[in-house]
C-alpha cells in the first residue's frame, strides 16, 4: 500500500521513515537518527548516503567532534516530506478501511497499549510524532 499510494517521489518506507524523523528533529547525528527509526549504524549511514545524492539531505560536520555529521532535510526534502504526508495517509487509510471506526479505535488503543508494555525491548525511543 505505502508504494501504490506513495510512488511519485520513488522513496522507500525505511527512506520516507528518516525524512519525516528529521522534518520533526533536524539536525540529529546520523547514529541518533538511526535510533529513532529503528536502524543500525551502518544501514543509517547507507541510507541518508542515497538520499544525500539524492538532494533529499544534507550532512555537515560536527565542529566539536568531526567524527559525526549531522543531517539536514534540503529545501526539496522538505518537499517531499510535505508531499509525502498526505499519501501516507491514505496508505494508513486503506490498511485500517476493513475495520469499523469503533473498531479501529479499539485496534490502536490496542497497539499503542502493546507498544508501550514492550517498548524496553524496542531499538527505538518511543516518542509521539
């Protein structure tokens, strides 16, 4: 679904994961960046790498420590990120349309329950968007 309804811009679930993570925390250092979306180091690296030659991002070093750069949505990452939302909407629309709203309600009071029981287990910080 995400790609039947997000195939314009060509960006993948992981890609689209990291452009709306530094649409909300720009600037974060690429290891971090790679926390919040669940990712190790090397993938993280691999993936703002792509989206860099892209013109999705940029990544600048860190003047106290030049071992780490930080990333940096561009002007047409923002974009992106901007256009992105709505399909992704729809995205999550058709995956919950079989459910009745009073079901659905249920479904994610569920999911937000188990995601918060089980977050010590999770290679993400659980964080409201």
């Amino acid at each position: 679904m995400f790609f039947e309804e997000c195939k314009s811009p060509n960006v993948t679930p992981v890609q689209y994961a990291i452009l709306t993570v530094l649409s909300v925390l720009p600037g974060l250092d690429q290891t971090s960046l790679g926390q919040e979306v669940g990712l190790d180091r090397t993938t993280t690296m691999d993936v703002v790498r792509r989206l860099e030659e892209r013109g999705l991002v940029e990544r600048h070093e860190n003047p106290a420590d030049r071992r780490t750069r930080h990333v940096h949505l561009t002007r047409e990452g923002k974009s992106v990120v901007t256009s992105l939302r709505a399909d992704m909407a729809r995205a999550q629309e058709r995956m919950l349309a079989p459910l009745k709203p009073a079901q659905r309600e249920v479904f994610m009071d569920l999911l937000a329950t188990l995601v918060e029981a089980n977050n010590q287990y999770s290679r993400t910080v659980l964080r409201s968007m």
